[in-house]
C-alpha cells in the first residue's frame, strides 16, 4: 500500500505542475498532502512508531484539509486571479517532468545501497518538481503551494531515508507552514493596500 499512496503522491505533484486553475492546485496540493499522511500512516503499522503517527495524523488534518480549505478563503478574500498560466509551456513540461526522475533515478543508484532508495529518489525528483512549480508560476498562491509541495516532498525524505520521522522536525515543518500562511496574509494585505 505504501507504493500505491507514493506513487499517487507523486501523480498529484505531477498534475499540480500541468494545472492552470488556483482552486484546482488546492485541491492537488490536498490530495497530495492526503497521500503523503496516508503512507506515513502505512509507515506507522510497521515500524509501530508514535510520533509518525502524530506527524501522519497532523498531515492529514492540517495539510490534508484545513490549508487548501484556508487558500480558498483567502483567494475568495483577495479576489485573487483564478487562471494561473505557467510560465513554461505545456510541451516543455512534459518533456521536463521524465528528465527529473529520471535524472534523480541515476542519482541515487550509484551512491545509496538501500532497499529503500526507490523511495529516495521519489522524495528527492519530488523535491525538483515543487522547485519547478515554483518558478514556473508567478501567483503568489502558486508560489506558496510549490513551497509546501516541497515540504511534503522533504517530508517523504525524512520518512523514507530515516525508517520513520523524528517529531522534532516535523514541529519545525508545522512551524514553516503557520509561517507561510501569515505571509501570504501579509502579501496580500501589501498588495491590495
């Protein structure tokens, strides 16, 4: 199970990168903080480690549902523009998104040993793509959601390459993101002043 919830963890990245709709990026970046929770939750039943199931549950509830409910308020608030072109085409795109993982496959093979270094490369092409949803966009919404994406994908890291997530960084995370949401209220207080 923990494959099929990575895997479609990585599908919402993917298609969050191709969107050209806000509400819809909300929606794919809820969906994959969803994923992200539940495999930390398959994560928890076989290493039995509490604090991944905190940091699982926290996911879920947090990421999973409150954040992208909270963006569209704050869209809605600020009449925030509803279409997002990318800055890099479709075309480009496709062709970009085969080139990370892969590349990030032929990373990891030669220097990591593991029976987990799938998982690995996963987190680490994760990682490039929310990087690329960042600069591919110019919303500010879009920005922040590339960022969080980014979390998540360090999230997957942390939880694959450690056998688990120490509680302490996952606070710190938590923390990132109770700052990202008063930055954007910030900004956008800026912007329409």
């Amino acid at each position: 199970m923990t494959n099929l919830f990575i895997g479609l963890f990585l599908s919402t990245l993917i298609t969050a990168l191709l969107t050209t709709r806000l509400y819809r990026l909300f929606l794919w970046y809820g969906l994959n903080s969803i994923f992200l929770g539940l495999a930390a939750l398959e994560q928890y039943k076989l290493l039995d480690d509490k604090a991944l199931l905190i940091s699982a549950l926290l996911t879920l509830l947090l990421k999973g549902l409150l954040l992208p409910y909270l963006f569209k308020l704050f869209a809605l608030k600020f009449h925030t523009e509803r279409n997002i072109p990318p800055k890099i085409r479709l075309q480009y795109a496709i062709l970009l998104i085969p080139a990370i993982l892969v590349f990030t496959f032929y990373l990891i093979n030669p220097i990591l040993h593991l029976p987990g270094k799938n998982y690995i490369s996963l987190s680490i092409a994760s990682l490039f793509l929310s990087l690329v949803l960042i600069i591919e966009h110019k919303a500010i919404f879009a920005k922040v959601i590339g960022f969080l994406m980014m979390e998540n994908a360090l999230f997957l890291l942390g939880m694959t390459a450690t056998e688990g997530m120490p509680m302490l960084i996952e606070l710190g995370i938590f923390f990132d993101l109770l700052m990202a949401v008063v930055v954007i209220n910030l900004l956008f207080e800026v912007e329409h002043a």
